[in-house]
C-alpha cells in the first residue's frame, strides 16, 4: 500500500486583477507552490466573467500544512475580504512526498 | 450628417447585448484587436512625429498634461457636491473622465479621414500623455493623505500598462522606421484599421449593453454627467488645441481626447489603488453613455466648433 | 474542372486530422474565423440588398422558407422508414440537412467569383431565411406532442444564435450604410474573405475527420444518404431558384443551400431540444460527407444544371 | 487557530452546451455562488474537447451546506442524467465565513 | 436523504507537454474518466505559464476507487516525477452512481 | 547597413519583457500569427517549387539534408569538452542548433525583399529538411545505445509537428495550385506577411526576454557559442548554397538556415525523449541570444559573404 501524508488545499476563488499580488503573498508566507486557473463564476459581487478585461476571477490552490493554509487564509481575510470579490475553503488531502508539500 | 459606419457595428453590438444574444468574440480576439488598434495608432503617429516634430511640440505637451490634471480637479467637487457621490466615488469618475478612451480617439480620426479633414497626425502622443496625469490625481483626491499605498507598484500598473506601453512603443517604432520602410507592414497596420475597429466597436456595444443596467439605479445625476461634462471638457479641449496653434481638425481631436472617458487603464488602476470605489458606476456612466454619446455628437460637435472658431468650414 | 484552391486547405486539414496531427488552431481562432465569414457574407449581402432589392424578393422569401419547411418533412419518413433509424434521430438529420451550412455557401460565393459567372449577391438573405425553419420542424417530428420544452428560451436560442444574428446584423449594417461607405472596412471585410475561408476549410477539415468514426458503425445507408439527398435537395432548390426568376448563377447557390446540411446551429439546438438525439450520426453525415461532397461534386453539378436548364453556359 | 466551518463542495462537470440551464438551476435552487471553468475530458460518452463549439465541458463548483449539495445532486441526476454527458461529487470542505455560504 | 457512495478524487498537475502520455497511461491503467483543465503555477521547478507553447501545466483530476487512485499515483511517481515538473494528491469524495466510479 | 523594422518590434518586446510589462498576445493570439507565419512561407515556397523545380533539387535536397547531420556532429563534441557541459545538455544544444528557426528564415525573406536581392524563393523546402534531422542526431547522442524510448510515438511528434506539417502543407497546395488561383489568397498570406511578422516578433522578444535569466549562471561559455557558432556554421551553409549553385541571396538564406537555431520544434522533441536535458539552457542560448545575433548581424553577414564569394555585390 502507497503511504500517504495528510496535507490541506487551500483553495482560493478571486478577481483576476489581484492575482499578480496574491502570488506575491504566497511567496512572501512561504507557499510550496501552487496552481492557478482562469475561472468565471457568480457570488455577492455579481457575475464575473472573463471576457472583458479585468472581469475574469481566477482560482488558486495551494497544498501545504494545515497551519500555513489558515495563515494564508486569515492573510487574505483581513486583507481582500473588505474590498475585492474573494472567497477560500481548506479541505484535507493527502500526498506522496511529504518533504515537498 | 452621416453616421461612420462603424458606429453601426457599436449599435449592433449593443442591441445584441440588449437582447442578451451570445456574440461574444472569444476574449484573446478582444485582446488582439485592443493590441492592434493601440498599435496602428501609435506607429502613424510616430512617423507623422518624425515627420513634423518640432520645438512647439513640448509647449503642447506640457498645456496637453496640465489639462489631464485639471479637468479631474473640476470634475471631482461636482460628482462630489452636486452629485452627492461618496468621496471614493466622485475621485474614481473624475479620473475616468480625466483619462481619455483610445476606441473614441479611432472613432475621431476615422471620422475626419473619411471627410478628408486635415489634422496633424501626432496626435497620438497627446493619446499617451492624457492616459496618467488624471488617473493619479483622482487616486489623490480619494485617498487623502492616508498612507499604505504601494506607489511603485502602481507606477508599474500605470506607466507599463498596455495602452501606455503600445502607443509609446508605436510611436517610438514609427518615429524610427520611418513611413517608407513602415509601408510594407501597412496591410496590417494601415489598411485593415477601420475594419479592425469595426470589429472592435461591435465588442464594445455588447461590454457596453452589459454596462448600463447600474444606471438605473443610480438615478439621473450621473446620466447627466456623462453627458453634459464631455460637451464642457470637449470644448476646453477644442479651445486649448485651437490656443496652442493645432488645425481645426486636430484642435477638434484634442477636444474628443478630453471629453472621452477611460474604461480600460483608469478602472484597473483604481479597484488597485481605490478599492472602496465601486466600478459600476464609473463604468457605466464612460463605457455605457459617455462612449456611444462621444461618437454620434460630441465629435460631429467639436469639429464644428473648431471649424466655426477655427477658420476653414468642415 | 478545376478545383477551388481553398478546396485543398479542406483536403489538408482532413489528411492531417486522420493522420491525429495536432494542427487544430485554438478554440478562439476558429470562433473569431466563423465570426469574420459570417459578418462579411452578411455585409456584401445587404450592400447588393439595398441595391437590387424588389417586390419579388418578398415572393422569393416566403418559397424559400417554405422550402425550408418542405424538405425536412421529405427527408424525415425516407430516413425513418428506409433508413429504420430511431424517430429522434430521423427528425435530428432531416433538421441538419433542412437547414443550411454557411461554409459550403462561402465555397460556393467563391466558385462562382473565380469563374465569373454572375449571380444575385443578395442571396446572403437565403441563408438567414433557411436557417431555422428546418430546425423548427425538425424539433416538432422529433417531440411530436409531447409538452415540456421550453419554446421560448429555445425561440432565443434560434432566432439569437450567432450565425443568424451575425448575418442578420451585416444584411442591416450593408443595406444601411451601402457599398461606398463601407469602402474603407473591404481589407478586413472583402479582400481577406477568401484567406480567411482558407484558414476555416483547413480547420473544417481536421473537424471532419474527427466526425468519421460514427459512419463505420452506422453502415450504409448514413453515407448513401449523406451523398444522395443533397444531389435531390439542390436539384430541387436549382428549379425553384430559376423558376423565382434568379438567374443561373443565384437559382444554383439556392441549389447549394438545399443541398447543404447545417453543422454548427442544428447541432446545437437538437441537443438541447431532442437530447436523445445522437449527435454524432447527424454530425458524420453533414461535416464528414456532405460537406467534401458538396464543395467537390455538388457546386460544380448545380451550377451546371442551372446553365442547362436555364440558357446561358458556365 | 482560525476557526472553520464544515460546509459541502459539490464538483459537476458537464457539457458546455447545458451550462446556462444549470446555471439558472442553481440560481432557483439557493445556491450562495458558483465558480465555473472550461475543461475537457474522458467519460462514458467519450473524449470531450473545448476546440469545437459545443464539444467543450465545463466544471461548476459549489460551496454550500450539505442538504442543498445533495438537493442539487439530485436534481442534476433527475434532468440531466440520461440525456447529457455529466457526472458530479461531493466532498467536506471548511470555510471560515459561515454565514456565506 | 440521498445516498452516497465513498471514492478517492486523484488530482495531478503537470507539465502540458506530457499530457497525452498520461492520458493514455490512464487509459490502460483503467481509469473510469477523467477532467483536465489549462492551468498555470509555481513549484519546484519554477513558476509555468501557458503563454508560450509547451510551457502550460494542466490539472488532470481522476475519480475512481481508492486502490486504483493509488496505483496511478505511483505508476506516475515511478515514470515521471524525476524528469517532470509534477505534483500530486488524493482527496476523499462521495459520488451518486458507485457503478460509474 | 539599415535595420529591417520587424526587428524594431522585436527590441520593443525585448524591453517590454525586461521591464516585465505585461505585454503578452494571449497564446491563442501567438498560436495564430505562426501558424499563419508557417503557412504562407510554405504556399509561397510550393508556387516556386512548382515553377522552377528541376532535377537539380534532389541533389540539392540530399546535401541540405547531410549538412542537417553533420552540424550537430560537430557541435556536440564542442559543447561536451570546450563547453564541459553534461551529455544530455551538449547533446540537446546542439540539436537545437542543427534545427531550424523559422522565425530568422521568415526575417532573412523580408530582408532580401526589402533590398530586392534575388533569391530562389523555394528554399521553404530546406526548412522542412533541416527541421527534423539534427533532432534525431542529438536524441541518439544523448541516449546512446539506451533503449526504452518509443520511437514511433517520437516519429509523430517530429513529422507530424506543426512546423514541419503547415511548411508542407503549404508547400504541396501552393505547388498544386499555382499562382493565379491563390491570387484570391493573398491579402492573407502575403500582403499580411510582413505586419504578421511584425506582431510574432514583438512576441518573440517577449518571449526572449524571459529567457535571458539562465543565462547569468551558466557563464560566459554559452553566450559565446550562441555568437560563434551561427557565425561558423553560417559560413558553411552559406558556402554550400554557392557550391550547391544558388544564387548568392539562396546561398545567404541556406547560411542563415545553418546558423539559425530551433526553438520550438527541437525543445518539445528533447523534453519528451532526453528530459534529464535542462531545457533552459538550450533555449536561452537559442532565444535569448541567438536569434537577435543572426537578425541583426548573421544576415546581413551572410549575405555580404554570399556576394563577396559568388559575384554580383549586395
Ligand atoms: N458558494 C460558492 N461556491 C463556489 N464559488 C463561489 C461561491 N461564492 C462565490 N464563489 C466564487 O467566488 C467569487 C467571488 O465571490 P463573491 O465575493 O461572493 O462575489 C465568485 O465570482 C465565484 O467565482
Ligand atoms: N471518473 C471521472 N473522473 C473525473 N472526471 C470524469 C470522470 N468520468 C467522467 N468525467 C468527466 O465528466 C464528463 C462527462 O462524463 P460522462 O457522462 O461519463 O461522459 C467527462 O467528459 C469528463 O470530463
Ligand atoms: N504546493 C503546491 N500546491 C499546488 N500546486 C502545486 C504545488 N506545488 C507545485 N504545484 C503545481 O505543480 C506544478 C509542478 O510542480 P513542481 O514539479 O514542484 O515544479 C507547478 O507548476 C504547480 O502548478
Ligand atoms: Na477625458
Ligand atoms: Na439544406
Ligand atoms: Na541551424
């Protein structure tokens, strides 16, 4: 049987135009990594589509420990929740190679 | 007077939109005909700045910025009395309209070539000078003196941001290559650049339609304003260009440049900057009414004030 | 006979997609290629419309769709009885090849022009008239009287899907602003149209070729079919075409149009209104026979019928 | 420690044509917000690709609390299954604004 | 109350340049479908964009049974992780239809 | 010596990137402009080849091909001793550098045109020849004897790439259907060339731009083989065309041929079949460096060199 380590998703949903500051942030509080997807959807700030510049959300995931993925997320509370259309959940996952994630 | 017939494809877009039908172009298309505009224009204006730069040129350009800081500074006490707009508000609408709107700008030199009238064509760089200037001021008008902002970062947003970018680059290219050994580029650049801004303007009628639906909400002050305040800045403009020696036909561009209102740099550089401004409003009032009213009256109307004033009939 | 040249950029795309090359242009490419064909078909239509529009085109119209309606009810029971297909499937295929494809319209404009054989340009109005129809009946054998579709939402799926809106929209900007107008947007518009239907045949092709797998499980018939009602449809739509009074050139392209099968808007609005439909056999009938069919042996066959039938040689 | 709540992520992937309808349906059925991306993929109706119109799929994500995960999953299974290409999953997730979602 | 059946949703994100291999190794490894998605992002081997051909990553997420989830994950490890930029990771789902899955 | 203005736009990218402005075509927009690059040298080259084909192309052919194999023979050992660098990257480099840019060949062609220096306007089959063989000679190089690698799956990836499948493509329809019926084509394919061109380089130096990065760690051994080399393997291509018979504009191209270096084919082939190779490496030298040096200097060298050794000057 493979052996598996418990790691959490942080899965992050917001405007395309604050991505670039987002990827900033994560490298600054220490990210392994992470994956982003040009995504379009709906939420308390409307319909958001990626058709017209700046309209686009998009979403990023990052799988690291349990405790960076609540301090991203407190990060991003405190910091976007007020003034940008954002959401995130945490979910558990699990990985091969611990020392990577 | 005759409608261009771009301005149909605009009203095509927007009646689409209206109805919700799905014409979409996919966004990368979008993007390309955005790039290619921006540049078209940039590299004829450089070779005409090549061509006819002078030493007036810096007179101009130093009177063409100081306009881009003080029509948001005439703007701003309006939106923000009359209009009773929150202070975020009022700052963010006074740098739409402080900024200028590239799709207006090809409007108005289609318009006039198609009429055969002359008009310095190095008028872009005015395009590039009249993008910033309002844009930061409006940022300092909504922010006070309240710190935290990370004006480097926004600096890049600003001065490295596409619009500013191409037509700064087309500019320098053309001013380079100069027109000759531009001439074999011109199918893409020359030729194919009212087809592409028909393209482009039947996109805008459907951003457009999308847009007006935040009118209704917010009442009649700020219909008002999207259209009397490019018919004020307009004349200003026409007047300034009139002032600093520009032909009737450019004195006219300069006023469409100032009654024109942003909807590409200046909304992405204030949800950065001015987060707390809501980009409907600004967004509808430039995009939905300013745009479409700018291409069927204000420029038939500048270029008959700057006629009128100016000398020579259109 | 000689062949088309955009004939070979079919050919191209449909050898390199059996042979699983990825050539595919991207998604949005294709979109913005379809978009351009549309629109420029749309526009030199109305500009020949506001020309030469008369009386009788009123009459011509209302034949035409009554054409539309007529033949899918011809089509239906030959593919239910002869065929023994599902009665979804039977009406989904004689909605396809009721309605009409604009590719194969293009290639037939193209013919025509390389060989200067003259024709009502106008004809573009033919093609938004057969569109939907078919579609209409089609649904109808399809669902019989079954209730629970939502006609109104399907209504704006119909009558508001892009290729009857885009070519609706350039009928009315042409007719509109007519031909001298619209001079300067003829680079993008006209001159590129034969490129551009170029790059979308090579991208038809690698498309076909992905469709053919269905035909091989689905015998004979699907392919007889595919081959012989498009042979009786254009004959039938050549007679009509001379007997409205076009002349050979126009009575052919209605021959082409009856004998097309459409293979972006039925597709879509079946799935969605006759779901139990199987998308696939439609779709290898009309993209992965009829298509090559037409552009190769149908054109050239009405067209020489036309002229045999009605005076003057090709 | 940041506290989380435990809500329920419903995934469906479906034919791109059907995404208005389910759309509308999410929005009849109390959805607090959707995030919605193109994909392609393999499934018992074959290889789906976005190149073609109408061939692409699209996946819809929804965060909400797990009686309205399952009230959606059922009516998705209810319309769409038999006619259309689509499959959906559930899995736990934690948000940290409650009252959101 | 619907019922659901437990599965395992393996998610791998890759280099785009290897994305038809692992469709195939998918493939005969038995998995029952799969959803792939254009994504971009950062890890090990440095950030990946889809601007420039070859250069996108995608994210190819798998639902099946957990035994085969794990198999995939380790065939991939052995033939890929050394040369490629990848990464992977399992997750717990429920689905509607076991027999699908 | 005056400077092809696509090569101006190409510096405009270049900047843009290292002041990392985010410039960017989306990739669907880049995808495009090569696909539409690739298949108008192909049309273009299959009318020539059609028109003046002879017997001596074969021998032609066959020498081209042979120079494919022997320059990456000769460029391995170079890297692996002078350049100490690992196997797999001495063996992809110099794959890289036995392959073919067709975005120097496409420069090369609007050079020779804007200076009206004759050339045999074939030679798009030589890009074709030369794509494909040093990319075999550097996978056997680096494997060895190793075994394990699918070279069926390989076969498809090389001769059913986009590069060498739209340059045959064409070359086979352009041959087929001659010059007067792809007259209809050629707002696309060839007026728009050069503005095509133009857009793809600002892209490339975008591109390029991002690349320059590895360059700082791997010392100066690399910068100075992206210099010397093209220079070296430049003069042998050049000097073959003449033996060969070309006229000295054919000879320069076969030159530019020689010294320029893949990036696209090689790249996606190595990182399949060698992956343990650093794809950075190879690409910055290729990229970063190798392309400008032969836009700004490798051409006109060679072209000077071609006159100077085979007659008639520049
Ligand atoms: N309940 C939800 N489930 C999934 N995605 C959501 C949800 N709510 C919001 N989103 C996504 O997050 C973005 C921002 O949400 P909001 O700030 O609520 O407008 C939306 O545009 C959606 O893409
Ligand atoms: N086991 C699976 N794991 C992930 N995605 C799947 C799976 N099966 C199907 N899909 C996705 O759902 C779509 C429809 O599935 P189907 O109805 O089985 O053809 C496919 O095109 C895939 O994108
Ligand atoms: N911690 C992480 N969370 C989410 N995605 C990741 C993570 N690390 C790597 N990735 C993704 O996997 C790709 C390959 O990772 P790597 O092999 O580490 O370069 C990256 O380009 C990211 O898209
Ligand atoms: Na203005
Ligand atoms: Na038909
Ligand atoms: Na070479």
């Amino acid at each position: 049987m493979t052996t598996t380590h418990p790691r959490c998703l942080l899965t992050i949903v917001c405007e395309a135009l604050i991505a670039g500051r987002i990827e900033a942030d994560l490298a600054r509080l220490g990210a392994p990594g992470w994956t982003g997807t040009a995504v379009q959807g709906r939420g308390d700030h409307g319909r958001r589509e990626a058709h017209w510049e700046n309209d686009g959300n998009v979403r990023i995931e990052v799988v690291c420990s349990r405790e960076l993925a609540e301090r991203i997320a407190d990060h991003l509370h405190a910091r976007y929740y007020a003034d940008y259309a954002m959401v995130c959940w945490l979910s558990a996952v699990e990985v091969l190679r611990p020392e990577k994630f | 007077m005759i409608v261009d017939p771009v301005v149909y494809f605009f009203g095509f877009g927007l009646i689409a939109g209206l109805l919700r039908a799905d014409l979409r172009l996919p966004g990368p298309i979008y993007d390309a005909l955005s790039f290619l505009l921006l540049l078209s224009i940039g590299l004829k204006g450089g070779v005409e700045l090549a061509r006819h730069g002078s030493i007036d040129l810096l007179l101009q350009s130093v009177s063409v910025i100081a306009m881009g800081v003080a029509l948001p500074l005439l703007a701003f006490p309006l939106l923000l009395r009359l209009g009773r707009l929150r202070r975020e508000d009022a700052a963010s609408i006074a740098a739409h309209y402080g900024s200028v709107s590239v799709g207006t700008f090809a409007v108005a030199l289609s318009w006039l070539a198609s009429r055969d009238i002359p008009h310095e064509a190095y008028l872009a760089l005015f395009v590039v000078l009249l993008e910033v200037p309002a844009i930061v001021v409006g940022i300092l008008l909504a922010r006070g003196h309240r710190t935290g902002l990370d004006w480097r970062e926004l600096g890049r947003e600003l001065f490295l941001g596409r619009s500013v970018l191409l037509l700064a680059g087309g500019l320098v290219i053309g001013a380079a290559a100069g027109a000759e050994a531009l001439a074999p580029l011109e199918p893409v650049f020359v030729d194919a650049f009212k087809g592409v801004l028909a393209l482009f303007l039947l996109e805008m009628g459907l951003i457009a339609a999308a847009r007006l639906g935040p009118l209704r909400q917010h009442g009649l002050f700020l219909v008002a304003f999207a259209v009397f305040w490019p018919l004020f800045a307009g004349a200003i403009g026409t007047l300034l260009g009139l002032g600093l020696g520009l032909s009737p036909g450019g004195a006219a561009i300069l006023g469409v440049l100032a009654a024109s209102a942003s909807y590409i740099a200046a909304p992405a550089a204030m949800r950065i900057a001015v987060p707390a401004a809501n980009p409907s409003l600004s967004l509808a009032a430039s995009l939905g009414i300013t745009f479409p009213f700018n291409m069927l009256f204000g420029i038939p109307a500048f270029v008959a004030l700057a006629h009128f004033l100016g000398g020579a009939s259109p």
